[in-house]
C-alpha cells in the first residue's frame, strides 16, 4: 500500500477519511483497559474534587474506583502506561495499601475491576464486574410509591413533630446501620423517614446482615428498601439525621412504663467456638454486648463475624432496656468486667489476627446481680474481683 505525504493527508482529512488507524491499534486491548478505567477515576475526581475512598459508607463505584486506584499505583506496569495521562497527579501519592473492602474483592475481581484479564475463563473480565457492581447498585435504589395506608401513619409524624418542637426529641448525626429498626424516625433527603417494618435477616457475600425495609416517608411515600441501602443513603447526605427517642423515663427497667420508650437490649452469649481456650472454659467465657435491634438479628451470621469469635452463639440471657444511653451503659458494663477479660486471639476470614474486646471470664449469676445492681443505682459502688468471682465494694 502506498504512503501518504502530509498534504496527502490533509487532503484525506478534508474528505472525512479517517487516517489514524496504525495510532488505534498502537496499544493492546490490555492497555486500552487499563487506560480506561484509569480514565473513570479521572473523571470520579473532576466530579467530585477528590481522589475515591474506601469505606463502607461510600457508594459502591467510589469504593471500586478507590480500589482501582490502589492496584494502578502498585503495579509498575500500569504506572508505566499511565505516566502520560495522570494529569491529575493519581500515580504520585504514597502508595497505599489494600483496605479491607479491597481485600474482599478477591485478587481476580481486582484485576478484573481494572480491566486486566486474568488468564482464565471469562468470568473475570471487566464487563462481568461492572455487571456485578450495576446489580449491587440498583439494589439500592428502590422507587418509592404512594403509601395506601398512610392516614395510620401521619399522626405519628405529627406527634414526632411536636416531640422536636418541644425538646423532648432531638436530631443527631447517623452513625451506624445497628441504628436502623422498626420504629425508629430519621431525615433523609429532607424528608421525615418511618421505618415500619423489617423483613427476615440475610447474610450478604461479604458475611454482613442485611433486611428488606418498609419505610414511610412524610409526604405520604413508601420506599420497599434494603436496610444497607438506607444505611448509605443517610450516609451520603449530609443533612442525614437520626431523629431520638423521647428522654423522659427512668434510667433502667424490666417493664416499660406508661410512655417509656424502649431502647435495646443487654445479651448474653456463649461461644460454640472449638477453640481450645474457649472449650476449657464455656460455661464461664460470656460476651456482654447491648444493642436497640433484635438479639436474634444482632447475632445473624455470627460464624463469619470476629466479634462473635468466628463460630454460633447461644444467648443465655437476655434484659430490656428503656431510655437509657446504650453506648454509656456497655461502656459501664465493661469497666465493671474489665479484670475478667477474656484474651484470645483468633483469625478472620481473611486470615488476619483478630483479639475480640467484648468477651468476659465472669459467672452468669454475677452477670444478673450486676444488672440488678444498674437498676438501683448501686453498681458505681462495686467492682469485680476475679479470684473469688463476685462482685465486691469498692475501698474507701
């Protein structure tokens, strides 16, 4: 085939004839991958101001693209076909390391998310992750429909509106998914958001719980939702509000009484675990933990869990609570048990060495005088005393 000069090129250039191709076919598939997942990020950061992060309140492209961007700054050869196009300054950070939301990915997954194939069936191409993470994605976006039964549920967001005017409710920053349960108010989207009702427990791929909400929303909406997608939803805004529970009530009850609010759950735990530490002594070895949702959801998927020292549980007892800050209370709890802390050490998934910080060596009777002990306020003049596993008075 003849060459072309450069005026031969013009010419063709005016005529619309396309005379790039040997530039086209410069790079391999591979490269032209690499160049444009690399070039998702870019425009990630033109978007946003900022480079993707992990974590996992983040929504599951940024956390794609964070670990995208971790794997092209480790490997020199993608450095090396990227040096050209890093007009934001991506490659020149300190590398950094894999985070757990990485990790969980899988080293297949990961070549696959920046377009490198793996020398295996096409199962780990890019196409098939990006069909994976648009699945994932449109799980959490649920439409909303016009709530049929909705004059049930507007005096309860009227009295919720009161409460707040009056000071006996208050807002507060969202923090965690264990937060999310029947009966629980929020604002989200600047909208009022009822949580109805909650569908069975499942265990997601990565180990970790999920439920299919009902949720009312103030202008007469309802959402058919999952729990996470909530849980990123008020993540992501950042007007996203927990709305309370009224503070009026006593500090601590068997029984509700009238207008108490209830507030979660003290649990106890024994540990199925064969480990050999926890073998010798199960009948003493208790986790003492307090949660605002259903023991029974709390401990779903225990065995995958290192809290839960990676195996089932059995609960053996368990106390409501009412108005009271849950947080404070385990808090308590704990100082109480610390002397008795159980120091094992056990390994996640993922192989990593875990110690778990919630697990006692402590009698269950001592357990259920310590909580008698909250109810009438007498706990602050006590301590636990380990050698002869009672409670004892502190020295004056």
């Amino acid at each position: 085939m003849a060459d072309f000069t450069d005026e031969d090129d013009a010419l063709l250039a005016e005529l619309g004839v396309e005379v790039e191709a040997k530039k086209a076919s410069s790079r391999s598939p591979q490269e032209e991958r690499i160049i444009a997942g690399f070039e998702d990020i870019q425009r990630f950061v033109d978007e946003h101001g900022r480079a993707p992060q992990h974590g996992e309140d983040r929504d599951i492209f940024e956390r794609l693209y964070a670990v995208r961007l971790d794997r092209l700054r480790t490997l020199p050869e993608c450095r090396s076909i990227l040096a050209g196009f890093d007009r934001q300054g991506l490659l020149g950070d300190q590398f950094a390391a894999l985070e757990a939301d990485g990790e969980e990915l899988g080293d297949d997954a990961l070549l696959a998310a920046l377009g490198v194939e793996a020398e295996r069936p096409d199962i780990t191409e890019l196409k098939h992750v990006r069909s994976s993470v648009e699945k994932q994605a449109a799980e959490e976006v649920a439409n909303r429909t016009r709530c049929e039964d909705f004059a049930k549920f507007k005096p309860l967001f009227e009295k919720v509106q009161r409460d707040l005017d009056e000071g006996v409710r208050h807002t507060r920053p969202f923090e965690m998914k264990a937060e999310i349960e029947p009966g629980r108010f929020f604002i989200v989207s600047g909208q009022k958001a009822y949580v109805a009702e909650m569908g069975e427990i499942e265990i997601t791929a990565q180990g970790r719980t999920d439920a299919r909400l009902r949720v009312i929303f103030d202008n007469g909406t309802e959402s058919n939702m999952l729990m996470r997608s909530l849980q990123r939803s008020l993540n992501k805004d950042e007007a996203g509000r927990r709305i309370t529970e009224p503070v009026a009530g006593p500090l601590f009850a068997d029984q509700p009484e009238e207008g108490d609010e209830a507030s979660g759950t003290i649990y106890v735990l024994r540990s199925k675990s064969d480990h050999p530490m926890v073998a010798q002594h199960r009948d003493l070895v208790h986790k003492i933990g307090v949660t605002n949702m259903g023991v029974k959801q709390r401990i779903a998927g225990a065995r995958l869990q290192p809290t839960f020292l990676m195996a089932d549980v059995e609960v053996v007892a368990t106390y409501e609570l009412f108005n009271i800050n849950r947080t404070k209370l385990e808090n308590l709890i704990h100082r109480i048990f610390e002397p008795a802390r159980f120091d094992v050490e056990i390994r996640d998934r993922f192989g990593r060495p875990v110690v778990p910080r919630e697990w006692f060596m402590v009698p269950l009777f001592v357990i259920d005088e310590a909580v008698n002990r909250i109810k009438d306020r007498t706990i602050v003049n006590y301590v636990y005393d380990p050698m002869s596993a009672t409670l004892v008075e502190r020295a004056q």
